[in-house]
C-alpha cells in the first residue's frame, strides 16, 4: 500500500517493489543514494515516476546487477552509455524511459 515517506527506510528491507513519486524539493534531492538503495533487499524494484535529481545516477548504475530499476526520469538525461547496454541503458536490470516520447527498453529496443 501507500506509506509516508517517513517510514521508507524501514520499509526498504522488505519491500519487493518501491515506487517513488514525490517533488524535486531541498529535501528529496538525492534521497536515492549508495545507502537508500543498500538498504533494499536484492532483486527489489525501484520505480521512479518523480524527477530525476530525486536519485544518485552513480549509485543507481552501481547497484544494477542486485537491483532492478524502472526510471521514467534521470539526471544526466539520457543515461550515460555502458558497454553492458545499449546506449543509455546501463544493462538489463534498467528501463529508463524520455520524457519525450518513448524510450529504450533493457532489451535496447525502442519503446513507444
């Protein structure tokens, strides 16, 4: 169900799924970093339907492997190249999608 932002971190080693949908504000800027997404539990799902300053893109491709990510959103925009990807998507366990009109599934085909 919907829970309040203040009971995330107690939330986060439990939950299959997390999906954030909040404003870009002084303190929601960055809340997705190395220890938000430690504390999830492996093979989770982070949603994020929010702007894209809201997570850490270093943390994010740094956890792709244990987590899987689901970003509507990113900053930089589009996600940089990886060589386990194809361009703008870091690798399987991310779709990222522009805000623009479609996007690139993990499987590095266009979505529309």
């Amino acid at each position: 169900g919907v829970r309040a932002r203040a009971d995330l971190d107690g939330l986060l080693p439990e939950s299959d799924v997390v999906v954030l949908a909040l404003p870009l504000d002084d303190s929601s800027r960055g809340m997705v970093d190395a220890r938000f997404l430690s504390r999830m539990k492996d093979g989770a799902l982070l949603v994020n339907v929010s702007r894209g300053g809201i997570a850490d893109t270093d943390a994010i491709l740094a956890a792709t492997g244990r987590l899987r990510f689901a970003l509507d959103v990113t900053d930089p925009e589009p996600l940089p190249a990886d060589p386990r990807g194809a361009e703008g998507v870091p690798g399987p366990d991310v779709a990222a999608g522009a805000s623009r009109g479609g996007g690139v599934c993990p499987c590095g085909d266009p979505c529309r």
